[in-house]
C-alpha cells in the first residue's frame, strides 16, 4: 500500500488578484529586512513571517498567518525591554512599554490593533480570517519596524 504524494503547490486562484507570477512576490516583501542587532529569536519569527507573505502566492492563508507571526517577534522583543514583563500578556506588555518610554504612543497604538485582530482571530471571534497581501503586507512591515525601532533603542 502507497501513501498519495501531495501535489506541487499551484498558485491559489486569488493570488492573481495581487501579482501576476512567483517572482513578484519578492517585490511585496524585499523590504523586510531584519537588521543587525535583533535578537535571534525575534529575527527568525521575522524571516518566518516574511517567507509566509511570500509563500501566500500558493496558500493565500498564509498572509494571514505572517501578521499573527510577525506579532510573536514584536511580543519578544518587549519581554526583553519592558521592565518586569515576566509572563505579562501582549496587552500589558504594550500599556507598560508605553508609560515606561520603550515604546511611542504611535507603536502602542499600532500594536494594541494588531493585538485586537490576533486575539479577534486566536479566539475564534473574527469569522474572517483571510487577510489578503495587500492588507498583510503593511501591518507586517510595522512589525519589523518597531522591532528594528526597539532594537536600535538605548536599554
């Protein structure tokens, strides 16, 4: 008895709204970089996170999966720079960072809505849970700003 071989991956029929081939996907995501000096943990989410957004040309789920992902780098980088963040959740992680300075008004604004979208799809509250590139894209780029904003941060 043999085991069925998936398929090669075909592209999903809605990629077609985004790019025209494979090769433009680098164009979506050629920009997300992880700089010099972001933790190894964090940088590996990151380059995960960026792979899915490219690897969303085949599986259009995925760009829904980078931003949840690219969450995760952010949430590492403030345990390591809110002070006593122990096991605090995301929400408080973001509240404290910004009455402590680590983080501007600005990046906790940003963080508490990508925190509401994550918790909204984690806890099975938002029905809707394909986010197309073009949405993902953004707020994953912010992800990699603020870690790359908070890595280059005096401690």
């Amino acid at each position: 008895m043999t085991t069925p071989r998936l398929p090669f991956p075909v592209p999903d029929e809605r990629a077609r709204l985004f790019v025209d081939s494979y090769a433009d996907m680098h164009d979506l995501v050629e920009d997300l970089v992880v700089p010099a000096g972001v933790p190894e943990a964090a940088a590996t989410v990151l380059h995960t996170a960026r792979e899915l957004l490219r690897q969303s040309y085949y599986c259009y789920e995925f760009s829904t999966v980078a931003v949840m992902h690219s969450l995760i780098a952010v949430e590492i980088v403030l345990r390591d720079r809110v002070p006593d963040a122990g096991k605090k959740p995301l929400y408080q992680l973001i509240k404290k960072g910004a009455e402590d300075g680590v983080l501007t008004a600005r990046q906790a604004e940003y963080l508490d809505y990508g925190r509401q979208i994550r918790n909204g799809m984690a806890h099975g509250q938002t029905t809707h849970t394909v986010m197309p590139p073009a949405m993902a894209v953004p707020m994953v780029t912010t992800s990699f700003t603020i870690v790359t904003e908070l890595c280059a941060a005096p401690t």
